[in-house]
C-alpha cells in the first residue's frame, strides 16, 4: 500500500487541496485511486474553501477509489465551508468501494463542513463499502 503523510501546523490554507487531488480533464483517461494510505493532521490552522484528504475530478473520465485508507485528524483548527475525507465532483461516474475513511476532530470549529464522502456536481456517485 502507498502512504501519504502530511502535516499542517499553524496555517492559514485559502482555496487549497491536500494532499491527493486526482484530475480527469482533458483526453478522456480514466482515474483510478487504489491503496493508498492517506494521513493528513492539521493543528491549529485556519482553513477555507479547502479539501483535505482525496479530492477528485471526473470531467475527462470515470474515477474508481477503491481500497483505500483516508485518516484526517483536526485539532485546535476552525475549518469553513469545506471538505474534510473523500470529496467528488465532475460531469462523469464515480466509484468509491471498500474505502475506510476515518475523521478525528478535537477542539476545533467546522462550519459549513462535509465530513466523510461527499460530492458537489457528479454525473453519478456509486458508495460500495462491501468488504471482501
């Protein structure tokens, strides 16, 4: 499995996605986002407009996020309008399947906030947590 660690302390992040983006736009090519173990800690930092964990684009192809694990940890942050977890969005079809996504928020102040999987323009959204 790949890992992803990231870190944010004592930040301000305007408009910004951490750490994986994944983007279809363009030729048509499919994404697909396999095993991966994402880690994100922010502490005491303000976030805006914002993704923090997998934020992905379908405007070229379908996306598949498949056996991943997604660990978001907040603390001592405020965080507003928005995404903490796995976030979509696109003109295609998505696939999210045997993901475990895991927020852990201490202290902290969320508005406007989706927490977990959420999407904002997708064709079409399919949530498989099925476990083999």
């Amino acid at each position: 499995m790949k890992k992803t660690n990231l870190v944010i302390s004592g930040l301000l992040l305007f408009s910004t996605t951490t750490p994986i983006l994944a983007d279809s736009i363009g030729g048509g090519g499919n994404v697909v986002i396999n095993e991966v173990l994402n880690v994100t800690k922010v502490k005491n930092s303000k976030i805006q407009n914002s993704s923090i964990g997998m934020s992905v684009s379908a405007n070229g192809g379908d996306v598949n996020i498949e056996k991943n694990v997604n660990i978001n940890s907040i603390e001592n942050s405020t965080i507003t309008n928005s995404q903490v977890g796995i976030h979509t969005r696109g003109d295609k079809d998505i696939e999210i399947k045997n993901n475990v996504n895991i927020a852990e928020i201490k202290n902290s102040v969320l508005d406007s906030v989706n927490v977990g999987i959420s999407d904002s323009t997708s064709n079409k959204v399919i949530v498989n947590d099925d476990f083999d």
